[in-house]
C-alpha cells in the first residue's frame, strides 16, 4: 500500500495503478462504514484508493473542525488490512494553496436540510470532493447513505459537471441497537450513547406507518418528531420528509420520500435517514451516460 501527501507523488502512484480504480474519499477515524465502502469497491475495481482528509472549508464557525477525531496510523493499518493499494493524506495546504480562490457549489439541493442549518458546507464539501477526483481520477466513487443529501448533491455534481465517474451508494452501516456509524459517536456519554439510538427509532416507526398504507408526509414527520419527544436527552434540529431527488419538503400522500433529521444528543449533533419506496433502500447507482 501506497501512502502519499503531495500532487506530485499522488500522479506517480495514481499512474502505475491497474484500471479501473475504485475511490474512498474520506475524513478519517475509520469505522465499519467506511471500510464497507473499501470492500465494496475492491469487489468492482481493479485497484482501490482511499482518501484521508479532514476538510476545513466544510466546518462552520463554532464546529468541531479542531476536536474532530484523527489518528492516521490507525487508518493506515486498518486500510492495510484491506487490501487498499493507494492512499492519499494530503495536507490543507496542498489542497488549499495560499492565494486559494476557487469553489464549485450545487444551487438549490444545498439550500435545505443540512444546507439550511450549515451554511457553505455544501461548498466545501463539493469543492473537496471536485479537487479529491480531479486528483484521483477514479472510474467510481463509494459514498454511504447515511449522508444522504451528501451523495445527492455529489450526484448531482458529477452529472452537471460532465465527470466521467460512476457514483455508488452504498446502505448505511449501523451497529445492533440500529445507531448509524460516525466517528462522532466517540463523542457521547454512555448514556447519551444509549439515548441516540432514538433517531433510529423515530425513522423505524415512520417506516412502519409508511408500509403500514398510512402515508401522508405530514404523518410521518409527526411520527418521528413524537418518538424524539420521548427522549429527554434529544433535541432535534430538523425533521424532513422530502422529495428524495428535489430535497424539498413533501405534502400529501408520498410513493417516495427520503426521511431525514438532525438531533443534539448533549452537544453532539448526529444525522440519520431512511429512503422510502426504493427496494435497496439507497439512492441508485449514477453512471455517466457513455461510460458504460
């Protein structure tokens, strides 16, 4: 396995990798999620390239850019495990060089949701993961749906910008009592722990209704911001029932719909999602057209 820091080593490693080449961009503090995603990929491609980089243009003022959990030698061993043939830990001053004024940004799907309540992440984030493929130069991307609007905004993205890049969505990986991975978790208290499985269980119970026939938009938000009102330890930010490919806000009965939220449990903002009326229960596989 090939680690490396700079433009110019990654061109040199990338180059010698057999086709086609999986790509894992990440942020590092590896979990199960991730490494879901590195298998996937190994299972597609030729080669495997993973990622580590924690981006500070998609933190906001008052976030957790500078407690955000790192620890690159533990990833290294973890990616080493399986079998990942290159891995790129650039610098923010390779990706960001002084004199940086260049951004890439996605309209209307990163005004709502995680766009309303953080703003200019989605600039961030769309402007890193443009500079991670220009870089990398993968013939398919793994993102997770736990970070739904996320990969609907990458989507949307390489479709606009005529990349030439496969987008795989791959389930979200949680652990038995249902919580959604994320390296955020190590930041709750065992009993904060135990109370974030509620965003689970909220989505659980609006799936129910859903498959139950009783499927107004407005029930099943009602559904899940009751079962958060039960946990004392929860403060919702949002609760969403939205057009899976507009992100906006559903009324009425609805086929599909993506639901979503954001909840503090103490201070730790987690996210979940469920995707409704989609039989893999992700969004699905884009592939540019002619690529094949």
């Amino acid at each position: 396995m090939q680690v490396v820091t700079t433009l110019a080593e990654l061109r040199a490693a990338r180059a010698a990798l057999p086709e086609p080449v999986g790509f894992v961009p990440t942020m590092g503090y590896l979990h199960a999620g991730h490494l879901a995603l590195v298998r996937c990929a190994r299972r597609e491609n030729a080669a495997v390239a993973v990622s580590i980089f924690v981006n500070p243009t998609q933190f906001g003022p008052g976030e957790d850019l500078e407690r955000y959990p790192r620890d690159l030698a533990r990833d290294l061993r973890l990616l080493q495990a399986e079998g990942v043939d290159l891995v790129w830990a650039p610098t923010p001053e390779v990706m960001y060089p002084e004199g940086y004024q260049t951004w890439v940004e996605v309209a209307d799907l990163t005004r709502v949701l995680e766009g309303a309540h953080r703003p200019g992440h989605f600039r961030g984030v769309t402007t890193v993961v443009s500079k991670l493929f220009a870089g990398m130069q993968p013939r398919r991307a793994y993102f997770g749906q736990k970070d739904a609007q996320q990969a609907r905004v990458i989507i949307q993205m390489t479709r606009d910008l005529n990349l030439p890049i496969e987008i795989v969505v791959c389930p979200t990986v949680r652990e038995p009592d249902g919580l959604a991975l994320s390296s955020r978790n190590t930041y709750l208290t065992p009993e904060q722990r135990q109370a974030a499985t509620v965003l689970y269980r909220a989505l659980q119970a609006a799936r129910q209704e859903y498959e139950a026939g009783r499927r107004e938009a407005e029930n099943l938000r009602q559904t899940m911001r009751a079962v958060l009102a039960a946990e004392p330890l929860a403060r919702p930010q949002y609760v969403s029932c939205a057009d899976p490919d507009t992100l906006q806000e559903l009324q009425g009965p609805v086929e599909k719909a993506l639901l979503s939220m954001a909840v503090f449990v103490g201070q730790t903002r987690l996210i979940d999602n469920l995707l409704l009326g989609y039989p893999d229960g992700v969004y699905p596989r884009y592939v540019p057209e002619g690529l094949g």
